[in-house]
C-alpha cells in the first residue's frame, strides 16, 4: 500500500472519529460543565519488445545477469553462445518456432525456446493508451520455465532451452467452448526427455500444463524441481507510479494469503515450505496464477526493482516458483491463468484467488469479502446488463448505501441535533453549580435521562458505518469493474479525473485538480455548514476552535482524495449530498419539535411551550 493511501485512511478514520466526538460532549467539556494524488509519456511501448535483462537462479537469493542472445520473435536461432549446461547445451542451440493460440479472449504465442508464452494479448482489455494488453514483458524465452540442478552440478532453465514442438500448426483458432493441446518435447538422450503438454480453452483465461518426466532420474540431482513464472508484467495505466506500487507476488497457503512487495527495497527472496495453493504475480489490474494440481512442498518468491522508483522506464520484476517431488510424481499437473483480476474469472479458477485484490485490511476482511463478493459485486455486474453507464451505477449504488445506513445515519443525526438542542439547559446547570461538580454532573446526567439522550448515541453509529465506507474505499481503486469506464468529463473511472492543471506542483495534490474531488469536497462543507458543527457547547478557553476544524476537513480530503480513482471520489460525492439533504430534513423535524415540546429547565422541571419567567396574575 503506498504512502498516500495509508495518509489518506489515516485521515478518514481521525477526521470521522474527531466529528464523531465533537458532536458530542467530550470529556473535557464534561468537566468544563461540571467545573465549566498526462504526464506519463507511453514509454511501456518501448519495453514491451525489451528483452529480459535479469533472470533469478531458483536456488540463489542474488539475482544472476545472463548472456542476452539474439532471436527473431517468429522465427530464428540462437547465436551467441550461452553459459556452461553439462548434458543439457546441445539443447540451447538451434532454431526456434512461434505457435500462435487465439480465442475470442486472447491469443497467446508459444515459443520452442523454453516450451512456453513469450506474448500474452488480451482482446477485451486495452492500455491507458488504447492498445491491446500484452501482459509479458520480456518476448524472448517463455515467461514460464522449469528448474532444477543437474547430475553435474548445473542449474538448468528450461527457457533457455530448444524444445521439439510436437504439435505442427503454428496457428491454431478457437471458438465457442472449443478446446486445443499444444505439446513440446526436450530430449536429453535416446531414454530421456521431458514433455510439456498444455491444454487451452476457447472461452476462459485459465489453461493446464502436464509436465511428463521420462527417466529423468538419473539426469536430475535430487527429488525436487521447481516451475515457475519469471517474466516482469508490463504496466499498463495511465498513472504509472500507482501501477507500479500494485505490483507484487503472492502465495496462498495453509488456509491464508502472504504478499510479497519490495517496496523501497533493490531485490529480496521468501520461501515458504508446505503444501502450496497457488502462487501469482499482478500489477494493479493484471496477473497471472500458477495452481500445482499433483504436489507441491514449497514456494520461492522472489523480486527486483532495476532502475529508479517511480520513472516510466523501471522495471518492477517479481517471480514465482512452486517446488514439486518429480520422482513420486513424474506427470506433475498446473492450473495456469493470466488475465484481468475479474471476479468470476478468478473465482472460477480458484475460490480464494480473488483474496489479491485489495478491498480493506486484514482486520475487516471477515466483513469485507462478503460484502464485496455477495453484495457490491452482484449489483454492478447485474446493473450493467441494463445500465451502460458505471457513472449512473455508482450514483444508484450510492443511494442504496445511503438507504441502507440510513437508520444509523438517522440516529446519530437525532442525537447531535438533540444534544445542541440541550445547551441552554446544560448551561444553566452549568452556571448554577459552578462550585459544585459533582452537583453539576449529577443535574447533567439527570438532565440526558429526562430528554432521552444519549451522549454516545451521536459517535457509535457513526463508527458503525466506518467498516463499510472503508472497504468501498479500497474496492472503488482496485475494482476491474470501472477500469476504463467513462463518465462525464472522466474517461476512466479508475483513474483521477483531472479538469485543473496548476503552474506548479505541490506536495501530495501533485500540479492537477480532479473534477469529483472539487465537488466532493464542496458537499462536505456544506454539510459542515448545515449542520452548524453541532456543537454541544462554547470552545473551553485555551481549546483550539473545533468549529474551524470541521471546515477544515473538506479541504484535507480535498489533497487526500486527488490523485485517488474518480469513481471513489464520485460516490462519496453522492454519499455526501445525500447526506446534506438528511441533515436539512432532521433539522427541520428538531425546530418543529421545540416549537411543540416543554423545555426543561435547570431544575429537570418541564417549562410549558412559551412560557416565560413572568407569571400572568389571575
């Protein structure tokens, strides 16, 4: 999570809790009482066709640089020579094939130069530039590749080696629910070879790998071989710096999520020992799964950052390995996936693979999940089959949230507005056992019993909510559901919606205002301002002036929310103005309320409605 968002719910939570506590009688009152986020140019175009300049051995935290060698994408032979391979180096000469696989989702090629994908593109799915998305970066050797440590002491890589393609169409096209098998083969003698065989479907991103070991005993040191994914993801969003922050490694295991993220950090390793679930790596959108079906006993995450943080042209790498047992299983079977973070699609593949997508800490994520997957979820993906327009969507969402809380919202509005409503009275008990406080607290409580009102009721509903604005908080930023969806002057929704450019930058708002945080901020002062703070008495001497604080808040949020996702910002917006006219109508139901109902006085005593001190002679 980057700085400004973890700024950013900081803020949420002080600014919600600080409103919530000064609408009603904080302590220290109560003893005053009783006392007294374009500039990004479209570099990733050029490091799409870049070849991988780092490659991790397995077995080695370091991060070793391997000879680059010269192969034409279609079609061609390796010519430079490659590093010390023992049995294995006639494999690592010779030419190499593309076959391509393409279905109504995306077509994949598949190189012999490591029996694996060297491009990913999905149909359905463009950069912040408007091409197709083409998930790997390095287009050389297979982004997939497997592992492990010869009988002469050699770590081979399968992707720096020549298979024989055993499937002869080098364009195969799939439609409807059809389905294909594309096989490769590496000899290592006339006995021993391994065989890459994978089956791909015509109307899902997920695929399967079966990989056969024939004799492979006595050319393998040890038990174990490690598959994995090794290639960077390409970035693909507008905002560079925040897709770059979004990317990471995870594995599931043991019945929960680790991610792995450098963060700040050059290069780093994880293992984690036992029977793995899955392993991934993802940008912000984006990822790719490695599901062991057969056995696993461990998983390797590594990850390298190569240039500076926060520049178009740095390449953030992470790789994944998932350990099997090759001599007990000799057909070791993988679900794989790359594609979009999509809902069904990943909940299809795995129940537990959607756990990537950030949507609240760990800490809700009980409550979260459900609300995301069963609710939130639900409504956008049935919506759009009769409302285009994610804008509209949000909009109607925001209203059903609003009706949903209302009753929350409703109490604790009643309780402030109750509690303004109790100052004359308090302050009269204040003043008239102002050497007394014990007396005053006691007058004061008896005071809340006889009103009815709860000093608490205007802080506790509030809180309530916070779980359920902060999930939706993170759901609105990482959700596929609104990438690229315009409305009005935004033309994604998952991206800010700058309308303002300023001559010059500063610090967290950047040098570009977003049109919805604008309009966000102006409701929330002008629910501050209906609301009229709500306060439940004068400022204590000495205390700083609460009031000003409440109007400050819009503009905090205001730097907060800029560089955040529109739609996020769209839906406060609604939430907010909702909120005003909530607020507008109690306020109006109080001034009916003391028109007709008693005041009481100092003395707990009803005082008839526009009676004054003089008493009418009879």
């Amino acid at each position: 999570m980057d700085r400004n968002t973890v700024i950013g719910l900081v803020l949420i939570f002080v600014l919600t809790l600080s409103w919530a506590m000064y609408t009603m009688p904080s302590q220290e009152e109560m003893q005053r009482r009783q006392a007294e986020r374009d500039s990004i140019a479209a570099a990733q175009a050029e490091l799409q066709d870049s070849p991988d300049a780092l490659q991790p051995d397995t077995r080695d935290a370091t991060i070793q640089q391997l000879p680059e060698r010269d192969v034409d994408i279609a079609e061609g032979e390796i010519t430079t020579p490659t590093r010390a391979l023992g049995l294995f180096a006639d494999a690592s000469e010779g030419d190499t094939l593309i076959t391509v696989i393409r279905t109504p989702l995306y077509e994949i090629e598949l190189s012999t130069l490591g029996a694996g994908p060297v491009r990913f593109t999905l149909f359905e799915h463009n950069t912040w530039d408007q091409r197709p998305v083409q998930m790997i970066m390095d287009t050389l050797r297979s982004a997939y590749s497997l592992g492990f440590l010869s009988q002469q002491n050699y770590n081979i890589e399968t992707n720096e080696l020549i298979f024989e393609a055993l499937t002869e169409s080098t364009l195969i096209e799939l439609d409807n629910s059809e389905r294909t098998q594309v096989s490769y083969r590496l000899r290592v003698d006339n006995d021993s070879e391994i065989i890459f065989h994978y089956t791909f479907y015509a109307n899902q991103y997920a695929f399967d790998l079966d990989i056969l070991f024939v004799d492979m005993e006595r050319h393998i040191s040890g038990t174990n071989v490690e598959f994995g994914w090794k290639s960077a993801l390409n970035l693909t969003e507008r905002d560079f710096a925040q897709d770059a922050l979004g990317t990471e490694a995870n594995v599931y295991l043991g019945g929960g999520r680790e991610k792995f993220q450098l963060g700040e950090q050059g290069s780093g390793e994880q293992r984690f020992n036992g029977n793995i679930d899955w392993v991934m790596t993802k940008t912000r959108f984006f990822g790719q799964f490695i599901k062991p079906v057969t056995h696993s006993n461990a998983a390797i995450l590594q990850g390298e950052i190569v240039g500076e943080i926060g520049l178009p042209e740095t390449v953030h790498r992470y790789q994944v390995y998932v350990q099997s047992n090759f001599v007990q299983h000799p057909t070791l079977s993988y679900e794989l996936y790359a594609g979009p973070l999509q809902y069904y699609d990943l909940r299809d593949f795995d129940s537990t693979a959607y756990d990537v997508v950030e949507i609240g800490y760990a800490l809700i994520r009980w409550f979260a999940d459900p609300l995301v997957r069963y609710m939130v979820i639900p409504f956008f993906t049935f919506g759009s089959m009769f409302i285009g327009n994610y804008g509209v969507l949000i909009i109607l969402f925001g209203v059903i949230v609003k009706l949903l809380l209302f009753p929350l919202t409703q109490k604790s509005f009643k309780s402030m507005a109750a509690m303004k409503e109790l100052q004359p009275q308090m302050k009269e008990i204040q003043e008239k056992f102002k050497d007394d406080p014990q007396k005053q607290q006691k007058e004061t409580i008896a005071l809340y019993r006889k009103a009815k009102v709860n000093p608490l009721g205007g802080c506790l509903p509030m809180l309530l909510q916070f779980p359920i604005l902060i999930t939706l908080f993170f759901f609105f930023q990482n959700s596929m559901l609104i990438r690229q969806q315009p409305f009005l002057w935004a033309d994604d929704l998952s991206a800010p919606d700058y309308i303002l450019s300023l001559p010059f930058s500063i610090p967290l708002l950047g040098d570009q205002i977003a049109g919805f945080v604008l309009l966000m901020s102006a409701a929330m002062f002008f629910q501050s301002k209906i609301s009229g703070g709500m306060s439940t008495g004068s400022t204590p001497a000495g205390a700083p002036n609460m009031k000003v604080f409440m109007y400050m808040i819009p503009f905090v949020l205001l730097f907060v929310f800029n560089n955040f996702a529109s739609g996020l910002s769209l839906y406060y917006l609604v939430y907010n103005v909702l909120s005003i006219g909530q607020q507008a109508f109690i306020n109006k139901q109080m001034a009916g309320k003391k028109d007709e109902t008693p005041e009481i006085d100092s003395n707990n005593k009803k005082r008839p409605s526009g009676s004054t001190k003089k008493r009418r002679k009879k």
